[in-house]
C-alpha cells in the first residue's frame, strides 16, 4: 500500500513536469505555422518569404546586399526606379528586362531572363523584399496587382 502510494506520487509528478514541458513546444509549433509568407499586409512576413525567393533567384546577379556589380547587373536598393513604380517592376520580373538601361548613372546593356515560372505570391514578395529598405516600402505589391500584369 506504501509502495503503491508513492509510485502515485512520484507518476503525478512526471505527468505534470510533462505537461509543462510541452505547453511552450505546443505554442511555437503553432506560431511557427502561422508566420511566414502569404499575409500581405504583414510587411515582415512578405520580407522573409520575399528574401528566400530572393537568395534562391535574383542574388546571383545583383548580389546579396542588393547593390550588382557596377556596368554588369544593376543595383536593386533604393534606386529611383525600385522606389518608384510598382507595375515597372513586376514587368521586369514577370517579362524579364534588356536594352540599354542607365541606373543611378551607370550605363547597363545585359540580359535579364524572365521570371513568369514564379507565382503571384512570390513576385509580389521579392518585390517587396528588394523595396523593403526603401521610400516605396509601405507601398507594397499584392498578388493582385502581379496577376493583372502576368
Ligand atoms: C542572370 C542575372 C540576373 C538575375 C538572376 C536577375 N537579374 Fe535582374 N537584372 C539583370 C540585368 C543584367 C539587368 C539589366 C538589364 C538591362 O540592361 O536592360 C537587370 C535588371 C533588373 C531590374 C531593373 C532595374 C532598373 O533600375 O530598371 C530589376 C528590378 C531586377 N533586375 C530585379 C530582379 C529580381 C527581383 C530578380 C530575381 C527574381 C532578378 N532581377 C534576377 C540581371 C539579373
């Protein structure tokens, strides 16, 4: 009866050691879910969805601190044209982009392919993305406005 008596006791404890371990685990699994991506009204969420579209596609060219490689790929940050206009910018993206082009006076003549095997969403994120910094960041692309333009 005595052993049995503290086996109880000691089957409470793991329960409930148990059970505050797992409640915080149970909230960050949920938050974890429900973060990344799709809101569009949540600019954070629109920057790290946008920036893995970015890394995986576009940092090659215009490098990772978004500023290309002088007379070769543009800078992409806060220049007059990703402040500007937002359906420019979907073109290049959707259509891709090239012709003689000058940027913050730097002549530019390369190719840029297009990016139309993208969807709406992650247009609308790295463009997002690569305005984040800029005067054009509360401005932001939805998917609405890239599913016009496609
Ligand atoms: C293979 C290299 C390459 C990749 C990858 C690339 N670009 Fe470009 N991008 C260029 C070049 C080159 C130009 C300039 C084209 C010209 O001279 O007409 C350009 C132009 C642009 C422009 C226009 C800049 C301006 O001031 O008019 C934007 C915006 C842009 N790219 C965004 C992106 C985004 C977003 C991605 C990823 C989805 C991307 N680029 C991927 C090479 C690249």
């Amino acid at each position: 009866m005595r052993f049995l008596g503290l086996s109880f006791w000691i089957m409470l404890v793991i329960v409930l050691v148990g059970c505050a371990q797992n409640k915080p685990q149970d909230k960050k699994v949920v938050n974890e879910g429900s973060s990344p991506s799709s809101s569009m009204e949540n600019r954070n969420g629109s920057y790290e969805a946008g920036k893995m579209v970015y890394d995986r596609h576009c940092k090659v060219c215009h490098q990772a601190n978004r500023m290309g490689i002088s007379k070769i790929y543009p800078p992409i940050k806060n220049t007059k044209r990703v402040k500007g206009d937002k359906a420019y910018l979907i073109d290049v993206v959707l259509n891709g982009l090239s012709g003689e082009i000058k940027v913050e006076g730097v002549k530019y003549k390369g190719v840029m392919a297009p990016y139309k095997n993208l969807s709406d969403q992650q247009i609308a994120d790295v463009i997002n993305y690569i305005r984040n910094d800029s005067d054009g960041a509360k401005d932001m692309v939805s998917v609405d406005e890239v599913k016009q333009r496609r």
